[in-house]
C-alpha cells in the first residue's frame, strides 16, 4: 500500500539542478540556495542529479546536506 503525503507534508517549493563537471561550483551554489530558501520562510526540497562520475560532486552533496541538517 502506497502512503501518498498530505498537502501539508509536502514541501511548498522544489528546486532541481542537474550537475554536469561542477564538482568545484556545487558546494558554494547550494550553500547560497539554502540560505536563500531559508529566508523564504516556506518548506522547500532540493533534487541534485549528478550527471557525471566524479565523486567530488558526491562529496560535497554529502557536506551541504550535513550543514543543512538533512
């Protein structure tokens, strides 16, 4: 059985970057995002696709997301 999540557990903004060799971009452009999402004072969820296979990019992913809280 599918639990399918209310209108109020949904964020209210989602925002998607796809990544392509910006392994040295990615940690500064999602750091500047969540500060800005954070002064809109609404839920948000943010997707990054890593279309590439340098694991830089993962790193960082993991960094953002552990200064964020996530």
């Amino acid at each position: 059985m599918r639990v399918i999540p209310s209108a109020m557990d949904r964020p209210q903004i989602s925002v998607v970057i796809p990544l392509f060799n910006e392994e040295e971009n990615v940690r500064a452009l999602l750091e500047e995002l969540f500060a800005e999402l954070a002064k809109l004072g609404r839920s948000f969820e943010v997707h990054v696709v890593n279309q590439t296979q340098i694991h830089d990019i993962d790193r960082n992913l993991r960094i953002v997301a552990l200064l964020q809280g996530a």
